[in-house]
C-alpha cells in the first residue's frame, strides 16, 4: 500500500490554540471560501474566522432558520444560499450559483456532516452518512473544481475524524445492503472516505493548484452529538447521568472555537505549502498509526492509501453514473 508521508512536522502550536493564533499575520483579505455547515459547531467557528480574516464566505444551509440566527452576529461578508448534500439536485444547483456570482475561489471547506445517525436512505438508495458526508462533497468538489482551479492556487479541505480508525471503507458493502446496519461502522466508513477523498483530489490536481487535506478537528460538543442518548455518552465516560460533562471530556475535549484551528491551519498554513493529501490533527500533521498508537490520535493506514484514494474515487464515479 502506498501511502503519503504521514509525519509531525512539529508546527509549534499547543494542542488547544485559538482561531486568531492560527491565522495571526495572514493577509487573507480578497479570498473566497465555501464552507459547508458553515452555520453550527466547528463550521460556525471556522465562518467566523475566516469572515473576520477578510474573507468572502459562502455558506450552504439545510436549515435556513437555525443559519439566520447562528450566524447573525458575525463580522464581515457571509453568502448564506440553501443546499442538502443529501439531494444532489441541490448541490449542483448551488454550485452553479456560487460559479455564476464568482470567478475564482480559494478555498472549499468539506465540514457539513452527521454522526451515527439512525439508517436511513438517500439519493440511489445510498446509506446516509456516507452519501451526505462523501458523495455529496464529492459532488460539489467536482462542480466547484473550475472555480478552485481559477484560483491558481487553492485548498480543500475536508473533515475527517478520529472516528475513521474503526473502520475502512466496506469495499463490498459500502451501503449495508448485505450486513446489518451499525451506525459507528457507518460513520467509521464515511470519515475514512473524506480523508481518502482529500488524498485523491490533491493526487489528481495539485499540479494544476489545487491542495487537498483532511482533518481530525478534536473531540468538541457540538449538535452533532443529537442523535446519541446520555446512556450511550455515559458509557464513553463524556456525561454523568444527568447529564452533565464529566471531567474527562473537559480536559480532553476542545471548545468549538479551538475546534476549527486544525481547519483553518491546514487551509492556510505555509508549512504545507508544498505537500497535499495529508490528514492533520493538532494542527499538525499526523503521525501513521501503529499497534502502539494511543486511541484518539494517529491515522489509520487505509485512510491514506492512495490505491484506496483511487479506488473510492472510481467508485463513487460509478455510483453516480447508475
Ligand atoms: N464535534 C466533534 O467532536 C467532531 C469530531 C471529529 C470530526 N468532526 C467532524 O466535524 C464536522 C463538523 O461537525 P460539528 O461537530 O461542527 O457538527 P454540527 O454542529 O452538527 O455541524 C454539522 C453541520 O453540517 C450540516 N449538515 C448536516 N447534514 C447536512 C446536509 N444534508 N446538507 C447540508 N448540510 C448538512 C448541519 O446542518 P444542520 O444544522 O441544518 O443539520 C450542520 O450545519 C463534521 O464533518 C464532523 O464529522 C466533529
């Protein structure tokens, strides 16, 4: 398996920094992002930052409502347009819309996601965490692709997480069509595909300007936690039983500002300026797994694979083609 260099580069940030350490001294002013889920938990923070840096950040919402007043007090220039990544009816149209109002963009943030969600179906009978959190950025990557390629030079970036190390992609059954449906199995799957989606766009365009990286932003409360029970966070060790956060999660976990600082570093960070494809934790690059690595850092071999980046790509091609 070949797999890109997956090594500290030893950034010099501490494990918690804020947004504005992270972009201190960044002349970002002119550029144009898109950052999916822009309008809750990290994305909301990543939005932030990125609008008070300067930059122009379109913003895709499935939830007009809970966008309109998330996003009401933040400073500088923010597009708010609908968009399902479960209807790709409405991630073409979307980007066709950004592609009529831009002619360039600098940077694409992949951050909309769910987690181990009950099993439901979308689009082609698709399982639905891997169709919102993969088939549609790919989606909407590919329709965005002239726009990033304008830029000259661009970055994707997707998010991906610790969660991926449960599980590679289920090349036989990627839709659950033949084993019963886990709801982790199928997060572990998605989370594996984005990373391996970021590795196959910056295989196939950063000679043309275009980096990919993923990204474990850390483990931060967010709605994206609704659709798991107290009883099962209180088997995680994160709440007691009235729900409250133990201290386990406080001393672990990261507040959604420090949340987005692995996004932001890794769509502007000079350290990568040569590189592409990486997965990034920390606000660093991330160490390859091995039998000894603790549980929550350190990426799994299969989700830097470039033979599985390749393989994904051919297949969601495929998907999309039926
Ligand atoms: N929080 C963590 O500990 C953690 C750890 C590792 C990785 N991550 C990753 O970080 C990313 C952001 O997570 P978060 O914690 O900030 O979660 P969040 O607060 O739930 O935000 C997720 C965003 O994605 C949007 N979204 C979901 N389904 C969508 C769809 N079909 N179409 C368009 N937008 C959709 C949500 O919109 P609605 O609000 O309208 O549903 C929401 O704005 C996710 O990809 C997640 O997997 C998070």
């Amino acid at each position: 398996m070949s797999t890109r260099v997956q090594k500290k580069l030893n950034s010099g940030f501490s494990k918690k920094p804020e947004p504005s350490e992270i972009l201190a001294g960044k002349e970002l002013s002119g550029k144009v992002a898109v950052v999916t889920g822009g309008y809750s938990g990290i994305g909301l923070e990543t939005t932030r930052a990125l609008a008070a840096a300067g930059v122009k950040v379109y913003v895709p919402v499935r939830t007009p409502d809970k966008a309109k007043e998330n996003l009401k007090d933040i400073e500088g220039e923010v597009i708010v347009d609908a968009m399902d990544l479960g209807d790709l009816a409405s991630v073409r149209g979307y980007a066709a819309s950004v592609t009529d109002r831009e002619s360039k963009l600098d940077l694409l943030i992949n951050n909309a996601g769910i987690m181990a969600c009950p099993e439901a179906r979308v689009g082609n009978n698709w399982e639905s965490q891997f169709a919102v959190n993969h088939i549609g950025h790919f989606v909407l990557t590919q329709k965005l692709r002239g726009l990033l390629l304008n830029a000259g030079s661009s970055r994707v970036v997707c998010l991906s997480s610790i969660g991926h190390r449960r599980s590679d992609i289920l090349w036989d059954d990627i839709q659950f069509e033949s084993a019963d449906y886990e709801k982790w199995t199928a997060y572990a799957q998605a989370k594996t595909a984005n990373a391996l989606f970021a590795l196959g766009l910056d295989m196939k365009y950063r000679d043309q300007g275009i980096q990919a990286f993923s990204v474990h932003p850390g483990g931060i409360l967010t709605p994206l936690q609704r659709h798991l029970p107290n009883e099962e966070m209180m088997a995680l060790g994160w709440t007691d039983a009235d729900g409250n956060i133990s201290e386990q999660v406080a001393a672990l976990f990261k507040s959604t500002t420090q949340g987005c600082s692995t996004t932001l570093w890794a769509a502007t960070s000079d350290a990568l300026a040569d590189t592409g494809g990486l997965y990034c934790e920390d606000c660093d690059v991330s160490n390859l797994a091995t039998q000894d690595s603790p549980r929550f850092c350190d990426v799994a071999p299969w989700a830097v694979s470039e033979e599985g980046a390749m393989k994904l790509w051919e297949l969601t091609e495929k998907m999309l083609a039926e």
